[in-house]
C-alpha cells in the first residue's frame, strides 16, 4: 500500500509538471491594437492582422475586420495562405472599418515570437479600390509594439498596448 501511494504521488508530480512545462511553452501576451483608418471614401475595409516570418511567410492570423467570407478572397495575399491551411477564424473576427473610424481590437501573441524575427503584417482590402497586401507591417519587437506605426493605404496609423 505504502508503495502504491508513492507511485501515485509521482503520477500527479509529473502530470503538474508536464502541465506546468506545456503551458510555459505556449505562453501569450494579450495587446490592446486601436487602428485608426483614413478618410477615404467608399465600403469598409477588410484588414487581416497576420503574424509573418522573416520571408514574408503567414504564420499565424491575430484578427479578421470584416465577417463576411465572400469578400475574403480580396485579401488575395492572405487568402492564399489561409486556403491551404484553413483553420477556424470566427472567433477572430469582426466588423469592417469603413473610412475615418477608429477599431480597437484585442489579440494573443505567442512570446516566443517577441524580438524573433517576425513581423505584424496589415493587410487592406475595400470594393472596388486598391488591394494593400502590406498596408502595414510592424516589427514584433518590443520597440515596434511601443511605437505609433504609420499605414500606406487605408490605415492611418495603429497603436499597441498590453490587455
């Protein structure tokens, strides 16, 4: 009996360990991201917020502006991507931003990804105008996520904060 309470002692050490290690692994930051968009005219904007590697490659979409999956596919960088690794994404997401209005979102980063190389790609879409596959990009570096970061299309500029 002694024994078999020993052994079972160990099982759940090592089960809080294993625990304890998966999570530290997988260990996230929640930001606060406001964009403000520029006074263009016309129908909202579609903007994918994407985690991008060094080459450019999609890792990981943060947030979807716009709901309606029709009109995903004028995100055409994005949606390339995101066609050959589906994955479930109506939870990250939410209404377009049309010009002059001010978003404020929140998503998870991974902190594995802080100061590695990798970058925040904003991605634009709106009917029947340009198409802006880096409208913006932001170094996902402590710095990058400090600073106001300036748009080339329809965003204006966007501001980070910790949630």
């Amino acid at each position: 009996m002694r024994n078999f309470c020993k052994i079972g002692f160990f099982v759940i050490l090592l089960s809080l360990v294993q625990s304890f290690t998966s999570s530290a692994q997988t260990a996230t930051t929640k930001y606060k991201c406001m964009i403000q968009m520029t006074n263009y005219m016309g129908e909202g904007a579609y903007i994918v917020v994407s985690v991008v590697d060094a080459k450019g490659a999609y890792d990981k979409t943060l947030y979807v502006l716009g709901a309606d999956k029709k009109w995903y596919k004028s995100l055409k960088e994005w949606h390339k991507a995101y066609s050959k690794k589906p994955s479930n994404i109506s939870a990250i997401t939410g209404a377009s931003a049309a010009g002059g209005d001010r978003s404020v979102i929140v998503f998870e980063i991974e902190n594995s990804k802080l100061n590695a190389n990798y970058k925040l790609r904003f991605e634009s879409a709106v009917e029947d105008k340009p198409y802006y596959v880096k409208d913006l990009e932001v170094p996902l570096t402590t710095e990058g996520l400090s600073a106001k970061s300036e748009g080339t299309g329809y965003i204006r500029y966007v501001r980070f904060s910790t949630n």
